[in-house]
C-alpha cells in the first residue's frame, strides 16, 4: 500500500516532488530484479519433482510495478537527441540550449525503465502500444506531450526486449507513426511526430540493419524531412541520418536484393535535390554521414569513384571562386565569397572526418590551391591590421579572413591525423607548408598569427614522431621565438596561443627528443624557462600542460647521455621551482604532477644516473654526496620559507622525501607536509585529494557497469 501511494505522489504535478520519487524508484526496481536473478539462479533443476516456483519479489510487486511503467511512460524526459520542443507559450520550436537536470532526469528514467521492461516485457509492450493507439483514436485523443512522452520510453528501451519481440513491436510502432504523419494536418503536429520517428529509428540500428527495405523506406523519410522548414525538424533529420548512416554503412554500399544499385550510387545521382534546402551546417551533417557510407565500400576504384560524385558540388563552387580571384584578388574579400570557401572547407572537413585515409584522392585536389588561397588572406589580414591598428582585427571582414585560415589548418590538423602514410604527410604537407604558413607565422604581425599554427604542427609532430626531425630546425625557427614574444609579457595576452605553445613543446620533447639534446645550451635554457613559466600559469589547462612537459623533459634526460650535464644545469632551479609552486595554495589543482615531478627529482641523485656533483665544487663547498647537498639545500629553503616549521619537522619531511620510494605513500608525505604549513592549514583541501576522489568515482562507475552487465543491451550507449 505504501508503494502504491508513493506511484500516486510520483504523479503529482511538481518536478521536485518527482525527482525525490524517481531517486526512490531508480534504488528499488533494479533491487527487485537483482534479488529475482539471484533466486533464478539459485534455483535448481529437477525434473523429477514438479515443485511450484519459489514466491518471488516479483510477483508480490507486479501490480506495483506495472503502474511504474504506466508513470514512466507518460513522465519520460526529453532525451539528448531531440531538438524539436514545445517552449512555454506552447509553440513547438527548435531547442536552444541543452538542460542537463532534464538529461540527468532521463537518464535515471531510462535506466529505470530498461529493469522495469526486462522483468516483465510483455507489459511494457502491451502498455506503450495501448498508448499508441490511444494517440491514433483521434484527435481528441492525441497531445503533443503524450505522443512526445511515449517515443522518448519507446526509443529508451532499445535492446531491452528479445530480438524477434522487439522487431515486431518495433514494426508497429513505425508504421503507426508513419501512418499518423500522413492524416494528421498542421506543420507543428507534423513536427512533433516528425521528430519522434526520426528519435525511435534511431534508436534501434541493429533492427534497421536486419532490415533492409524498413531501413530505405526510414532513410528516404529522413530525406523528405530535410525539405521541412519547421524549426528543428531538418536539423534531427540529419543528426538521425549520420546516426544511422554511422551504424548501418555497409549496407548502404552493398546491392541488396530486388535493387539494380547500391544504395550510395542511388544517393549521389539524387545529391543535389536532396540538399537544395539544407543550410551549411545541415550540409556539412550530411556530407560527414555518406563520407561513412564510402568508408565501407571496400573495393577501392569503387570508393574513388564515389567520393569524386559526392565532392563534385563543393568542387564547383571552389573552382568557380578560385577562377574569378585569378582574375582579380580582391574577389576574395567579398563577404559571399569568404563564406562560400568557408563552407567549401567546412565540408571537406566533415567529409575527411568519416572517410578517413582514402580522402588522400580530394584533398590533394585542393591542397595546393588552399595554400594559396591561406597566403592571401595572410597577406590582406596583416594589411589591415597595419593601415588600421589593433581595433582592424576585431572588424567582421578580418574576421570572416580569419577564420577561413582556421578552417583550412582545421582540415590539414584531420587529414594529418586520417592519413596513414607518414612519408606523404612529410613530403607533400609538411615541407609545402613551410613558406605559405609557417614563413607567414613569422612575417606577420602577432595579432594576425593564428594558434591553430602552432596546434597543426604539434598534431604533425605527434603523428609522424621522429620522421619529422629533420625538419623540425625549420618549424623550431619559425614558431618559437616569434610564440614567445608574444606571451612572456604577462599572463592574459593570447591565451590560446600560449596553451597551443606549450603543446607543440610537449610534441617535441615526447617524439623528437634527439632534436632536443642538439639544441644549444642557451635554446634548451629557454625551453626550461618556458616550461616553468608555464607551470606558474594562472590558467589551469596551460599550468597543467606545462607540468606534464616538465615531467616528460626531466624523464627523457633521465634515460640519456646527457643526464648529468642536464641535471648539473638545472636541478637546483627546477626543485626550488616546483616546491615554490606546489606550497602555492593556488596551485593545488595540480598537486599530483607536482608530487610525481618530486619524486622523480628525489630519487636520481643517485651516483648511477648524475655522475658529477650537484654543487659547484669551485665554491668551496664540498659534500659526501649528492643526496646530502640536496638534503641540506631543501632544509634551507623549507627553513626560509615556513619560519613556523621547527628543525626536527622539517627534518622528518625531507627524510620521508628521499626514503619513501614508493608514490602513493611519497605523496601523502607530502600531503601531510603541506597541511602543516600555515598556507594550507585553514584552507579547504580537497583538490589535495582530488586524485583518491577520482578513482572512488571510477570505481563506483565499474561497479554500476558491473550491475547493469545483468541486462543486455538496453543500458549499453548505442
């Protein structure tokens, strides 16, 4: 009785009132279906008594549990993938902004829903389609809330049913819904369930592909949805398409039976017709999803074939652009023009995105010309930031330049990480880059550099690693000094370029380390410099790519010829460094990287990997060993700098620092050390332990995934 009144008070028209509910319903339903598994596993198999099934938690809920459907379906919240939404005056519109509370809602009904359906499917088949079918009695009967509602539970329990089941109530539900699109008149009400079928449809790709005519008879009701203006409604058609077309590729490019042609040629005879009335980024959706439809096609004369069909419209429009602007440059600054080779870009990378290595064939194509049409627009940016001063930039013409030059690094970054064969990159991206971009990095002035130069060259080095040494002098010239100027003289200027820096230094120390040990005394004391400067940052992401390339920098040299002179040259500096960070309480953030960069430094003082004293021998100082002069150097400092420690506390903290070999305990020593100082004694530490909070969450994580391992695939992301 008391559950069933709680089911009553969990209708209740108030969301604070259901979210308490719902944190009820979301312990107790999978606690019922653990305790049925558990008993259906317990029990034995004897045929030769035929002995009445065990009562079971079940049974003695079922009535319960069958209004918790009935209250989940008609409360579903709105999934993620639903765009098209009634606002509060009641209009159906595009959605403009995520809810995560309402996501969250989701997820937990969903979850709730998947326990509810697999303890009894016949139930939840029965009380969605009975809903269903009220919708369709008329249209007294249909709500947009109700028709919403029960989509979102349909399209929240894929997987949750047996396989032939779910098919046939999954072709019911299609077809009524299609059924339903057909009579119902009004573009809302066609909008609503518009979005709906492209929601359910989506849900279930392992039905689509089982199917081949339900799955054209889907894609070709996508396609007549992205000739619907209505707000929202060409958006989902295309996210459902990529969705799909994500899924279900391969038997896009196979011919199926009854078919006198893949499914791809069919769509690319169509192209154009299909995206006459798509904007842009609607295009762009769309070019990614058949991009992913060619990746399947195995046969490569067949795959070039059908990227040449689908790129042959933007390729119009480049060359048609490209052919006035030879005639005249100043075509270029055109605003319809600046838009139409953005897009160009755009698409090509949506296209280079899904197809992956075989884009080689389009983008050496554009490549050459690209280059060029990037220097020209270098050329005209740095012209108006010159004759127009700083505030030139911030006009919507520099804008609109800059940002063709961000697409196009943006589609040589893709096509970097796609291409398989290292030797092309190097030979034809790499070295015919050096003047149009790199020579370009330099020429201009700083306020017309892009980042994304620095973030393109960092992706190259991380991709080709030491095959790019021989040309990294070349790029070292180009971006290095000309980055530095640029932020060394505080920390806000060119906050993206200083992030981009950092990761481009970390590319280098990680791959082409050789190239580093070559660097002279005064280059590699800049990049020490550089480093700890960016571990100072007040920008946490910077502050903590600049630990990370400390760390990686002082572990190279670790293993290398060099270790002695480098530790010789810069030990000292970068302990005091990282001890003056981490007793920082500003910098608690990244206690974990200063605690290991500790660790390390403590423990290769040994003999085996520095050879040579620490200290200048030539001060007169002299030591037993490195360990004792690193000893007597930390005291000093910890001494000067926290006054209210006494000796023998100090003393305890450095012989922890050098005896503790082992992390974990290394770092709540120094865990302990900090919360002694008077920094860290009355302040809110728990970033201190951000790390144990972290692997808590994963855990709990693992053990949710291990519970729901019970149920097949409704609770797996599809």
């Amino acid at each position: 009785t008391g559950l069933e009144y709680l089911v009553s008070i969990s209708h209740v028209d108030n969301i604070e009132i259901f979210k308490t509910c719902l944190d009820y319903w979301n312990y107790f339903v999978p606690d019922v279906y653990a305790s049925c598994a558990t008993i259906d596993s317990q029990v034995p198999w004897n045929f030769a008594i035929a002995a009445s099934p065990p009562s079971t938690r079940k049974a003695l809920y079922s009535g319960v549990l069958s209004k918790l459907r009935n209250l989940m379906v008609c409360r579903m919240a709105k999934p993620e993938e639903v765009l098209v939404v009634e606002d509060e005056n009641g209009n159906i519109v595009r959605e403009t902004m995520k809810d995560n509370d309402v996501l969250q809602q989701y997820k937990s009904m969903r979850e709730t829903l998947v326990y509810l359906c697999h303890l009894d499917q016949e139930d939840t088949e029965m009380q969605m389609l009975e809903k269903l079918h009220q919708q369709m009695s008329g249209p007294s009967k249909w709500t947009w809330n109700g028709l919403n509602t029960l989509c979102w539970a349909i399209g929240s329990i894929s997987g949750s049913m047996q396989e032939e089941q779910e098919n046939r109530f999954l072709v019911t539900v299609i077809r009524d819904l299609l059924n339903l699109c057909e009579v119902t008149r009004g573009k809302d009400n066609k909008a609503v369930i518009a979005s709906n079928i492209m929601y359910v449809v989506g849900q279930y790709p392992k039905f689509l592909r089982a199917h081949w005519k339900f799955l054209k008879t889907v894609i070709n009701k996508l396609f007549e949805f992205m000739h619907e203006t209505h707000p929202g409604v060409q958006d989902m058609a295309c996210d459902t398409f990529l969705k799909i077309s994500n899924k279900c590729r391969r038997k896009f490019v196979v011919q199926q039976i009854q078919e006198h042609q893949p499914f791809i040629s069919e769509l690319l005879g169509n192209l154009n017709d299909t995206i006459l009335d798509l904007q842009p980024h609607q295009i762009h959706i769309f070019y990614e999803a058949v991009g992913l439809m060619i990746s399947a096609e195995s046969e490569q004369p067949k795959r070039d074939e059908y990227l040449v069909r689908l790129m042959t419209p933007p390729n119009a429009t480049w060359n048609q652009i490209l052919l006035q602007a030879r005639a005249d440059t100043e075509v270029l600054k055109q605003a319809e023009a600046i838009k139409s080779i953005q897009n160009v870009l755009q698409t090509n990378i949506a296209v280079c995105t899904s197809i992956g290595h075989p884009y080689v064939l389009q983008f050496t194509v554009i490549f050459s010309d690209m280059l060029q049409v990037y220097k020209l627009y270098s050329e005209f940016i740095n012209q108006a930031i010159t004759e127009g001063g700083l505030n030139a930039a911030r006009t919507s013409a520099v804008k609109y330049m800059i940002s063709v030059r961000k697409v196009a690094l943006r589609l040589i970054d893709v096509f970097v990480d796609k291409c398989d064969d290292a030797l092309l990159i190097q030979n034809q991206v790499v070295r015919p880059m050096i003047d149009p971009v790199l020579g370009d990095y330099v020429r201009v002035l700083p306020d017309a550099r892009d980042a994304e130069v620095l973030s393109v060259f960092a992706s190259i080095i991380n991709r080709l690693k030491t095959v790019m040494e021989p040309d990294l002098p070349i790029v070292f010239k180009a971006l290095f000094e000309a980055t530095l100027q640029m932020i060394t003289h505080n920390f806000e200027d060119y906050p993206e370029h200083r992030l981009q820096f950092f990761a481009l230094l970390h590319a280098v120390v990680k791959h082409c380390f050789r190239s580093v040990m070559q660097m002279s005394p005064q280059q590699l004391k800049l990049i020490i410099d550089s480093t700890i400067w960016a571990c100072r940052h007040t920008e946490r992401n910077i502050a903590e790519t600049g630990l990370n390339l400390l760390m990686d920098l002082l572990a190279q040299f670790a293993q290398s010829e060099y270790a002695t002179q480098f530790y010789q040259a810069f030990y000292v500096t970068i302990l005091q460094e990282v001890f003056a960070i981490m007793t920082d309480s500003f910098h608690k953030p990244g206690f974990k990287m200063h605690a290991r960069i500790l660790h390390h430094l403590f423990g290769i003082t040994s003999p085996t990997v520095i050879t040579a004293p620490l200290w200048d021998p030539s001060a007169g100082a002299a030591y037993v060993s490195n360990d004792a002069y690193v000893r007597e150097y930390v005291a000093k400092l910890l001494r000067s700098s926290f006054p209210n420690l006494g000796i023998q506390q100090v003393a305890a903290c450095i012989n922890g620092m050098f005896e503790l070999k082992e992390f974990s305990a290394f770092k709540q020593h120094l865990r302990d050390f900090l919360i002694q100082t008077k920094q860290f004694a009355s302040e809110d530490n728990a970033e201190l332990f951000a790390e144990e909070v972290e692997r808590d969450i994963a855990a709990q994580q693992q053990q949710q995934a291990g519970k729901l391992g019970m149920l097949s695939t409704g609770l797996i992301p599809q």
